[in-house]
C-alpha cells in the first residue's frame, strides 16, 4: 500500500474585532473544516487526519503562522496513533510561528505509539517576544489498559522553542522499545506516558504551576515547573494517558486566564 503524505499550511490574521483563518491549504489527508467562534476572542480549530493513524513510510506536515494581534486555538478531535512497522519511519513534522501580539494555544491531543511503530516527531515553535503561547505534547508508549508495554520498535521525539530567534528549549527524545529507559530512575521510572508543555511568558506562572501540581499531579505520577529564561516548562509522568490528559487541561484552565486574560473555554471537541 503506497504511504500517506500529508500536507497542512494555515495563516491566521487579525481583522478588526476578530481573527480569521486567512489561509487553509492542504494536500492529501490532513485538513481542518470550518473554524469555530465560541466567544473567548480566539478562533478554534480543529486539525484532522482522517485516517486516525500512520504506519510506516506515511508523513504528515503542518504549518501554522499566527499574524500579529491574532488569537488562535488549535487542538485535535482525537489522538494521533502510530502503528507497528516492519520497516519505514512514520514521521510528523509541525511547526507553529507567533507575530508579536499573537496569542496562541497549541494544544493537541495525545500521541499513541504501538509495540513496534517507528516513529519520528518533531515540534517547533518559534515566538515572538511579544507574542503569548501555551502549549503541549503527549504520548504515550504502548497500551497501559492492554497490559502492552513498548517492547519493540523506536521513538524519536524533538520539541524546540526559538524565541526572537534564539532557541531556549531544545529537547531530544530517543526510546528504544524495551529499552532500560522505560524503568530506570533516570528515564521514565516504570510510567508509559509523558508530557511537555510551555507558556510564554512564564515568569509570573511559575507559582501558579507549582501550586497546581502540589494539588493536582497525575496520581500516581510525577509533575514538575521550572523556568527558562522566560519559558514556564512543565512536564509530567503517568502511568496511563487519561491521568496526564487531566492534568494538562486543567493546568491549562489555571494558566490561561493569568496568561492571555480569558476564562478558560474548552474545545467542544474534548467532551465527545
């Protein structure tokens, strides 16, 4: 079967009172349909790929570029989930860019990774110091409910923040599956799922996380806050992904008014 390549580009643009989807281009089976107004000031998007997964050899691309003064919240309908390959990479490749003024929340849902995927993902942001962001990524390494552990195959993950340009937040995830990473103190100590996530800027919520976490951390889990220069970082363990996808939508109500003065107003996606 000839692999899927994907292809997604948006440009949004801030025109009088409100933000538009100024630009939606898409080849092969990622796309996004009608934008959603549903009254905090930003325009709602929800990215889809019809598929529901990739196997090897497919490759998925998209670009976002948030104008100046725009407000955009992009967020997907369902998790994104890697099957098992006998031989090619499954690659996505996503990169989302904020003009001063912009106020974005990039905040998908979960990556799923089967026993024997071979998945390469990488995520970019690039900011502009006067812009505002929240965002996150999560996944999880194997099937926790199905008692399947990621004993077979390989995960490359890569998250960069450049801020004016300079990058703060260069990570790079290599797991290979049955690994001694998966239980090791100094890796992921016996939990399948991850998250990482960053606000800008996060000087003034590095508080409000740590007391969040004090509260509210996956349990049982693990949850942290640290600063970067300006760059708020928060990551997180758990055993399954229904404890990390709580805990990073309810952080994400807690740091949202503070950071773009507006109430939180979940996605209508998430309660289907």
């Amino acid at each position: 079967m000839k692999p899927w390549r994907g292809s997604l580009s948006l440009g949004f643009e801030r025109r009088g009172a409100r933000t538009v989807l100024a630009r939606n281009r898409h080849h092969g089976p990622i796309l996004v349909q009608s934008p959603f107004y549903p009254g905090d000031g930003a325009c709602h998007v929800y990215v889809l790929h019809p598929p529901g997964g990739l196997v090897g050899g497919d490759r998925l691309t998209l670009d976002v570029q948030v104008g100046g003064s725009a407000r955009a919240l992009l967020t997907t309908p369902a998790a994104t989930k890697f099957y098992r390959t006998g031989g090619p990479w499954a690659r996505q490749a996503q990169t989302v860019r904020a003009a001063p003024g912009a106020a974005v929340e990039w905040l998908p849902q979960e990556s799923l990774y089967f026993a024997g995927a071979r998945a390469a993902v990488r995520t970019r942001f690039e900011l502009d110091p006067a812009a505002r962001f929240i965002g996150w990524e999560s996944w999880c390494a194997g099937r926790p409910a199905c008692r399947e552990r990621f004993d077979r195959g390989t995960l490359h993950q890569a998250l960069e923040v450049f801020i004016a340009q300079r990058p703060v937040l260069v990570e790079r995830l290599h797991l290979a599956g049955g690994g001694e990473a998966f239980d090791a103190t100094w890796g992921l100590g016996g939990f399948a799922a991850a998250a990482v996530g960053v606000a800008y800027p996060g000087g003034a919520l590095l508080h409000l996380a740590r007391s969040f976490n004090r509260r509210h951390a996956p349990s049982p889990g693990r949850a942290g806050a640290t600063l970067v220069d300006d760059l708020l970082v928060l990551r997180a363990l758990a055993p399954g992904i229904s404890g990390l996808r709580q805990w990073l939508h309810g952080l994400w109500a807690e740091l949202r008014p503070p950071l773009l003065g507006v109430e939180p107003h979940p996605p209508r996606i998430w309660a289907t």
